[in-house]
C-alpha cells in the first residue's frame, strides 16, 4: 500500500518535472524564434545595400573616391567606355580608340549628336556607357578624349569643383590634377 503510494507520488513529480522542462523549452525557442533575425535588418535594407545585391552582373562600378561629375575623359574612358572603344576592342561598329577612320563620320556629326547617342544609347552602344553614374560632363570628357585620339578636335569641358571648394581656386587645380 505503502510502495504503491510512492509510486504514485513519483510519476506526479516525473510528470511535473517534464512539463516543466517542455514548457522552458518551449520559451527558449519562442525567445530564438523572436530574435533570429526574422524581421529584416535595417542596416542591410538600406538604398545602397539593396542596389549593390540587386545590382545587375557586370557593371563598372566607379569606386575610385572621385566625387561624380569630376573624372576625366582618359579616367572615364579607361573605367567604362575601354570596354567598347579600346583600340583593339573586339565589338563590332563601336569606334575605336586611335582609328581615325572609325571616327571621322562620327566626328563629321558634331558633339551635341555624339552627346545625344551617348546619353540615350545608339544601337549596340549603351545609355551613359551603361554606367548611369556619369554626369553629362563627364560623357563629353570621354567622347572628346576618344575622338581626339582619332582626328578629332573638341575640348573636354573643365572640371568644375563642388561648391564647398569652388571658393579656394587652388583646391580647383589640385583636384584636377590629382586625376
Ligand atoms: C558595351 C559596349 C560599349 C560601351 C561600354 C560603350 N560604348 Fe560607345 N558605342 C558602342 C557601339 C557598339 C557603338 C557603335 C553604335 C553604332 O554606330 O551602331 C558605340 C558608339 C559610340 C559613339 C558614337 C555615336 C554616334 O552617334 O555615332 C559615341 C560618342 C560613344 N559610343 C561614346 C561612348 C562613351 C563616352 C562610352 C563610355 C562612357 C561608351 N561609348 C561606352 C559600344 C559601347
């Protein structure tokens, strides 16, 4: 009678003691489930994260801590439009660096044309390059650069230096310089 008392006493605290660890249990794996990071991650939903992972393959990024608008015609060149104009580029039509010939009708239309073909893509040849960081200024930089390499005579429109240093002249010189 005694025993089967005890018995009895022993399976309730069995019973307890595993609804207990059950529920604790449970906790635990709400609390992970809360903090998993479920809920997106503000750091990582910013504009530039999202645009970098979504980011088609293949683009030039112009990470050279130039601020926009104020890279030369030869730094444009040499980061976006080397991959169609360089001298020995294989793609068909686009013209090429230092060929004359390539470049003559095209020189024969006038820059506002080559602007305009530039900007908004001319057959195979893409909007800006592909590369829609590029300021006007600095298309008609590397168009000038390219087409002066084959005959042409245009003049790269100077690089203007922002405003906060655009009351220093000497800082104008230096930042064209450092390109
Ligand atoms: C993906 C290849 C590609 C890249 C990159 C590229 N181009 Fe072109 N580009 C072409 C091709 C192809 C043509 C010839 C299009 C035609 O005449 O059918 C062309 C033609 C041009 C022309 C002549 C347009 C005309 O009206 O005759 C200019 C100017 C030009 N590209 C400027 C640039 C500049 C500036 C860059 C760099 C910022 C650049 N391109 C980058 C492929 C490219």
């Amino acid at each position: 009678m005694n025993n089967q008392k005890n018995q009895n006493t022993g399976s309730v605290v069995t019973t307890l003691l595993g609804a207990i660890v059950i529920v604790v249990a449970f906790v635990f794996l709400l609390v992970r489930l809360a903090t998993s990071g479920y809920f997106a991650d503000v750091d990582e939903m910013t504009g530039p994260a999202v645009e970098t992972r979504i980011k088609p393959q293949g683009v030039v990024t112009m990470g050279d801590g130039v601020p926009a608008g104020q890279r030369t015609g030869e730094s444009v060149f040499n980061k976006v439009c080397i991959q169609c104009h360089a001298e020995n580029a294989v793609v068909a039509n686009s013209p090429k660096m230092n060929h004359p010939s390539d470049w003559a009708p095209r020189i024969a239309k006038g820059m506002p044309a080559l602007m305009n073909s530039a900007i908004n893509g001319f057959n195979a040849m893409p909007k800006r390059g592909g590369n829609p960081d590029l300021t006007d200024a600095e298309l008609e930089r590397a168009i000038a650069y390219m087409a002066n390499s084959a005959g042409g005579n245009f003049t790269e429109p100077p690089i203007v230096a922002d405003a906060a240093s655009a009351s220093a002249p000497a800082t104008a010189s230096a930042a064209s310089a450092a390109q």
